[in-house]
C-alpha cells in the first residue's frame, strides 16, 4: 500500500471526524446508494491496484459509534482501524472485544483499557485521576447521575448488552464539552442490526467469600427479590403529615387546624409508624444463595421509503447478587493509638434491572436514532458491627438494615443528517434518575465492662450515649436536558471546518431526614435488653414516653442546578502530505448552584449556599505526523477544567454504604482548571497488530481532595480545594497476533492474541506555607491543615497494568482468555490531625474467560465459563505511620466462579 493511498484513507477519516454523517456518505454497507451507477470509489480503485486489501479489511468490524461533532468510523476507508485514524488518542472497546473480555457491564471492560481503573461502584478513572476528570456520555450526551457522590454516573450499571462499543479519548478536542480532566467515555448503544435476530440468555455465579456460607439479611417485603418495593417502605401517614406541616418536631403534637382538620398528630403517632419488625429484624442466612441473571434481546430490520432501513432493538435483563464482607474497621487517635476496633459482618443483596428500546433509521445519507433506556439498581444492606471503644471502655454491637434504589431513565434523539457539502449532526435528550433510601435504621447497644448487674451485657437506653436508634429517609432526584447542533464544511480539499453549540441543564434535589428515638432518664436499663423491634414497639413507646429528635433540622433538604452553554469551531487540515492538523476553541459558560431548602414555615437563615458562574476559553490542538508509512506521531495540547459534583458542595450528611463512612460537603469549593500536554508514538504491523508509547503530562489549579476525620468512632469524609497539582507520566500499549496455523492438527485454525499495556503516573500536590484554602464553615484557613506537600493525589495509582492472552479459533467462536490487571496503592482520602493517608492497595488480580459456540436444536447457543479473582485477592484500604497498621476497610473478596448460556434464533 502506498503512502499516498494511506494518507488518502486518513483524510476521509478526517472528514468524518469533522463532518456529521460524512463517514455514511461514502456509501455503508448493507445501505443502498441512492440513484443510478456511480463512479467507482477510491476504494475500489484501491482493491483494484492491491487484492489484500480485502484480507486486511477483515480484521476489523465496523464498531458503531455516535459522538458530537460527527463520527469516528469511515466506512469507505481502506484501514478501518480506529486507534489508527482518528485525529485523537481513542479507544475503542466494539461489541466482540468487550464480550473477549467476558465482562457483564461496562465499568468491567473498561478496566482493561490501557490507562483505565475502576474504583468503588463502577467509577472509571483515567490515568489515575478521580471519576471528577472523565466525561462520561450516552450517544453523545451527557447523562446525570443517580449517586450522591458523583455527577458522573457509574458504569457498572449498564450491561454490555445494551452497548454496541464504548469510545475512550484521552486527548481533548474542542467538540467535546469543556469538563474534560483525564478522558472522555462515550457509550453507544445498539440502533440497526445487520439482520433479524432473538437472544435469550441465563447464568449463574458466586464467590467463595458468600455462596452457600453464612450471610445475614432481614425480610423487608415481598418483591425485594425483583428490586422493587411493594409498598412496605411507603413513607407512614403520621410521618407524611408532619412534611407537609412545615413545622419542626419540637412543635409536635400538630393540632387540627395546622393539620388539615384531621386528628393530631404526635411524636407518639410517628414513632409507633416506624418500628416495622420486618425492615428491623436481622436474620442469619445458613446459605447464601448463588447469583443468577437472565435477558433477552431481539432485534429487526426493514426497508423503508425505497432507499431506507429501519431498525428496531429490544432488550431486557434481570440479575441479582449477593456479597458477604467481613470487614475489619479501625480509628486511631493522633498519636496513631487505637480508638476504635470492629468487625463489620455486611452482606449485600443487589439487583439490576435494564431495559432499552431503541430505533434506528438509515435514509440515503442521513441517520436517526432514538434510544430509550431504563436502568434500576437496587442494594438490600444488612449489617452487624461488634468491637472495641477504647476511649470509653467500651464494647460496643451495632445493627444497620437498608434499601438503596438508584433508577435512569433517558430518552434521546439523535440525527446525523448531510445536505451536499454541508453536514447537520443534531441531539438532543431528556434524563432523570432517582435515588431513594428509606427506612435507613442504625441501632448501637453498649456494654460498658464496668461493676454492676447488666455490665456483661449491650443494652440500649436510647439516650444516644449508652446505645441509640435511628431511622434516616434519603431521596434524589436529578432531571437533565441536553441538546446541541454541529455544522460541518469541507471547504477545500484536505480542509474541513465545523463549529457546533451545545446546552445543557441539570437541576438535582436532595433531601435526607434523619430522626433519632429519644427516651427519658427514667429509662430502665433491663427495657434496653430487648432486641430492635421490640424495643420499639408501641408498648414501649407508650409506657416510657419515647419521643423523636430530628438531628438534620439545620439542613435537611438542598436543590442543586448547573446550566452550561458551550460554543466551539475547528479544522481539520492537512497542509501537506503526511501532517494532519486539528485545531479548535470552546467558549463555555456555566453557572453553579447549591441553595437550602427550606422545608420549614419558619426560614432557618442557612449559610451554606454556594454560586459559582464563571466562563472559559479552551483551545486544543493536535497534530499527527506520519513519517514513513505504519508509524505515526502525535503531539496534543489543550486547556480544560473540573467542577466540583454537587455533593460535595452540599452540606449535609450522607453514608456510603461501599466504603462504610459518612461524607459532607463544603460550599466553598472552586473549579479546577487543567492544561494538558501529550506526545505519542504508535506503529502499526498490520490488522489489529500496533504498539504505542506516550508520555504525558498536567497542570491542575486548584485540585479538589478528599480528606477524612475521626468523630466519635465514624470517620467523616469532606473536600477542598488543594493550591495546586501536577501530573505526568508514560503508558505503553502493545497487541500482537500469532497465526497458529501450521502448528496443525487442534491449532489448524487458532491464533493467539496478545494485549498488554502499563501506566506510569507520578503525581504532586504543591503546598506552600504560605497557601490557604476554604473550608465551610470556617472560612479561610492554612492548607497545610489539610494538604501535606509533595503527596500525589487522591486516587491516583503510580503503576497501572493489564495482561490479556487469548487463544481464538478463526473459524468457530471459541476463545479461552487470560487476564491480568494491576494497580499500586493508592490514596483514597487524606488524614487529618497529623494522621497518614488512607489508602487503598487494589493488587494483582488474575481471571480466566472461556467462550465456546455450537449449534442446539438448530440454532446458535454460546457457554461461557468464568472464573475472577483466581488468588483471592482482598480489598485493602488502611493507614500506616510506617510501623503500625490500621485497617479503615478491608476484607476478604474470594473467587468468583460463573457459567452463563446464551441462544440467539
């Protein structure tokens, strides 16, 4: 292949990038061209001079893939390969790479991306930073997140079978929005499929840590199994009257006038309403049961409108799981002495629920996809504490049941249209999602191991020093519009411009209402004997006159909205042969608010209010130089920035039942801005075949951390902004194919697929003694309080690797895949009060994947085997003065096994 032919083939690939529904006006397979004959196209003349071209054609699928500003794949280019030929550093995971990696959601398959981590619940960090600097997208637009910590929403809530591939780029372009810290992850889901087809498909799993041992659990109502409600949780009549009063508790009992004429209402009435036994009583299950998952996908085609094809794509799954954890939780004191010291027996029960129904029309040169995607993640908790407070002498046992539901449901329009030598991409989407979190009890009985006739035994006087009760309400809900245009001219041969206008608005309310069981002096001792249920039930209550305070009075309710304009132009240029410009400018406006709510008649006058309506300039350039032909070079520059999520801003409390601690916001946090800089070097050696090598590097102003802090026995987690960061690094990516062929015999038709990569990351937060930052309430103070110079940044691993081995037959699907992945410690939050860093030891973690096709009565059916997590890797997250150890959360996680079967008619 000649230099000219490839630099050919990269043009029209720029002219895609550049120009909405270029790539399609080449003529997409399985689409008919409108009119008459035509004159051939370059690639025909090309596989005319060269009949390879096929042969290499071949080792590439057309992933599809849908981004602002146009696509990425041109369907008339001769090297499909689109690492290759895009005008940035991508990555693109098509449908039958994720399914190599046998991975059940996208969070999952990312992890192996060179550069990508996964932390927590399904957050993607790119080169070791924070879920805050990746942009995730659906179809090109943005999404809102149903978890309070984050406004980018997990992505281990969505299965591999909705998405048709998932994009990474990691270098900025001004058609991307402008909060673009470490990468873009743009999930496009399933429109036109090649041919009518019914997937029906099953599975089952467990771990060696939870199946078949001992688990605990509590009833809760009849369709927990289904991740739904039945109505058990409804908020209580009592209860829901005392809302809608707008009075506080302390001006209990409601008379009738303030009550809507009804009967009054007490703090009697309401605490009888929230003793339910079977959202209290924890019960031990003898054996966990596996985990099990099922779906079902379908999808047609048809001609339409002469020229047209239509596409319909239907698909739903169930799947529920379960995760037992004994966690060793300790709290040390400033001198690194023990303050506390417990075992948390936690078991999980999750469930996933998705379904998306999406259409898809191809007219001439024009597309359309409308998508529908409704995705319920639900978390049953239960969890049984028992340790040590060393301060008070203390033995201390403590109970929590909750119910976590986090729901999304999106609807987006997508039109990719071309008129001539003008190119029309438009989106536009509507989202909400629901987080809801009733019936949130905590019961803590004490032993105080002194002299006297119950000190060999926990008791709970609910008087909040020698035991207590709480029962907390938490809902979220986030509603987000999104829409934009982009118009694309080829101005002249090998010059392109496209400018584009993007908007969005997302509004998010949180609400959290904790209230706790408060019982008199006169509280008898052996009462505070009894388990939970009985403890608050109605003849206790009555009997000892047990009231309710509201602990979240001061604000218990906030509302959260972040309106962004964005404008931006670009070209793509090449000025002569073998260099290829794209250079742009974003103009983004934004404004960020948090305000209280208030939900009483009387204003509570709260402080903690946040504005922050700021604009920006954001230039990226890149450039790719091809010096001979299989090696390129690209260079990239760009600003972009960060904002702060909106719970961080929040002040309020919130518990995070992954990580086992309690977070609040400060109000005072600013944007980060980012200037980014990246060099790379790739060759490729044929078909998939490529290595590469980058360095790169950047400069974070204003950075937010996380830091914690110990309060009697809970540790507290918040965040500020540091001075200042820097970051750089290297990362390496190799894939290389061995045929097997003339081995003979078993290997007459298998190859062997090698993927590896590594990540070096070093980064350094700058703290001067003369620095300060801002910390609501307090205001401005030195953040050498908080920040300890020359400390890397949170979440960030300085050694990151993945392996994968792959033995493929060519001919039939069967694949056995060995995978590898690595992270180095890391810091997940800051110590305070002198205190070390917290941190997180991720570790070596080894899975094998085997796939294997064959035919059952008549139709196609795939097994596959998995086995994760091989050597029982444990998670580990804790903090070292360098000779003594305290583990914050660690625990077991054993070895995962699974088989699943699938058949597609």
């Amino acid at each position: 292949m000649t230099t000219g032919k490839r630099l050919a083939g990269l043009l029209l690939l720029t002219t895609a990038l550049t120009i909405p529904g270029a790539a399609f006006a080449q003529g997409t397979a399985g689409t008919p061209n409108a009119g008459g004959a035509q004159a051939p196209t370059q690639e025909e003349v090309d596989r005319q001079e060269d009949p390879l071209l096929d042969e290499q054609e071949e080792e590439f699928e057309d992933p599809d893939i849908s981004v602002p500003g146009g696509s990425i794949i041109v369907t008339g280019r001769i090297n499909r390969d689109p690492t290759r030929n895009s005008t940035q550093v991508v990555s693109v995971l098509s449908t039958e790479q994720i399914a190599r990696t046998g991975e059940g959601d996208i969070a999952g398959a990312l992890g192996r991306v060179t550069g990508l981590s996964v932390q927590g619940d399904g957050y993607v960090y790119v080169r070791g930073l924070g879920d805050r600097y990746s942009l995730a997208l659906l179809n090109g637009l943005p999404l809102p997140s149903p978890q309070p910590l984050s406004r980018v929403v997990p992505l281990d809530i969505f299965p591999t079978n909705v998405v048709a591939s998932s994009l990474v780029q990691k270098t900025y372009s001004a058609n991307f929005p402008g909060e673009f810290g470490g990468g873009v992850i743009n999930l496009t889901t399933r429109a036109v499929p090649e041919e009518s087809f019914l997937e029906i498909s099953g599975g089952i799993s467990g771990d060696t840590e939870t199946t078949f041992s001992n688990g605990l659990g509590y009833y809760g109502s009849d369709y927990d199994w289904f991740g739904f409600d039945d109505g058990t949780r409804d908020i209580p009549p009592a209860l829901q009257t005392f809302f809608d009063s707008g009075l506080r508790l302390s001006d209990v009992p409601l008379d009738p006038q303030q009550n809507f004429n009804q009967a009054p209402v007490t703090q009697l009435d309401i605490g009888k309403q929230l003793g339910n036994p079977n959202l209290i009583v924890l019960q031990k299950i003898g054996d966990v049961q596996p985990n099990w998952s099922a779906g079902l996908t379908a999808g047609t085609s048809l001609d339409v409108f002469g020229d047209g094809l239509l596409g319909v794509v239907l698909t739903g799954s169930i799947s529920n799981s379960w995760r037992t954890r004994n966690i060793t939780s300790q709290a040390v004191l400033a001198d690194f002495s023990l303050d506390s010291d417990f075992v948390d027996n936690v078991t999980d029960n999750n469930v996933l629920v998705n379904a998306l129904l999406g259409f898809g029309l191809e007219l001439g040169d024009h597309q359309f996809r409308w998508t529908n995607l409704f995705i319920r993640d639900t978390t049953k908790l239960a969890r049984f504490s028992e340790g040590e407070d060393f301060q008070d002498d203390d033995s201390i046992q403590q109970q929590q049941t909750a119910w976590y539901e986090r729901q999304l449901i999106d609807s987006q329009l997508v039109a990719e249209l071309e008129f001539g030598g003008v190119n029309v991409d438009l989106r536009g989407g509507y989202a909400r999602t629901d987080r809801e979190a009733p019936y949130e009890y905590t019961f803590t009985y004490v032993r105080d191991n002194a002299q006297g006739p119950l000190s060999d035994y926990f008791i709970n006087v609910l008087d909040r020093q020698t035991g207590d009760a709480t029962v907390v309400f938490s809902d979220l809900q986030e509603e987000l519009w999104a829409g934009g245009i982009d118009i694309s001219f080829e101005l002249a041969d090998g010059l392109s411009l496209t400018g584009g206008y993007a908007y969005s608005d997302t509004e998010r309310y949180s609400e959290r209402r904790e209230f706790l069981f408060n019982a008199p002096t006169s509280f008898p001792d052996a009462v505070g004997l009894l388990r939970p249920d009985l403890l608050l039930g109605d003849a206790i209550l009555d009997a000892f006159d047990v009231g309710l305070i509201e602990s979240t009075q001061s604000d218990p309710a906030f509302i959260a909205a972040l309106t962004i304009h964005g404008a931006y132009g670009k070209i793509n240029w090449e000025p002569t042969l073998g260099v290829l410009l794209d250079v742009g400018v974003r103009y983004e406006t934004a404004e960020q608010t948090v305000d209280p709510v208030e939900v009483f008649a009387t204003p509570l006058n709260s402080a903690s209010s946040t504005l922050l309506d700021n604009e920006y300039w954001l230039p990226a350039a890149t450039i790719t130089w091809e010096p001979v032909e299989d090696l390129q070079i690209r260079a990239n520059g760009s600003m972009t920035l960060a904002r702060p999520q909106f719970r961080e801003l929040i002040f309020q409390t919130y518990y995070d039942p992954e990580t086992n601690r309690q977070f609040n916001g400060n109000p005072f946090l600013v944007d980060s801005e980012l200037t980014n800089l990246e060099l790379r070097g790739e060759y490729y050696f044929g078909g998939g075949d490529r290595v590469s090598v980058a360095g790169f590097y950047k400069d974070i102003e204003n950075p937010i951390e996380a830091f914690s802090s110990f309060s009697d026995n809970d540790q507290l987690t918040s965040f500020a902004n540091a001075p200042s960061a820097t970051l750089w690094g290297v990362e390496a990516d190799l894939q290389y194919t061995f045929d097997l062929m003339n081995w003979g015999g078993f290997f007459e038709s298998k190859e062997l697929l090698f993927i590896a990569n590594y990540t070096y990351t070093n980064s350094e937060i700058s703290v001067g003694p003369d620095d300060t930052t801002l910390l609501f309430p307090n205001g401005e103070i030195p953040a050498t309080n908080l920040f300890v110079d020359g400390v890397p940044l949170t979440g960030q691993s300085d050694h990151l690797a993945n392996f994968q081995v792959s033995l493929e037959d060519v001919d039939v699907l069967q694949q056995f895949t060995l995978l590898v992945s690595y992270a180095s410690e890391r810091v997940t939050s800051r110590g305070t009060s002198g205190l070390p860093d917290i941190i997180e030891d991720p570790g070596l973690r080894v899975d094998l994947v085997a796939r294997q096709g064959f035919d059952l009565f008549g139709s196609e059916a795939e097994l596959k085997l998995e086995a994760r997590n091989i050597f029982g890797r444990p998670y580990e997250e804790f903090q070292t003065d360098g000779t003594n150890r305290a583990d914050i959360n660690t625990y077991d996680r054993g070895m995962e096994l699974g088989a699943s079967l699938s058949l597609t008619f």
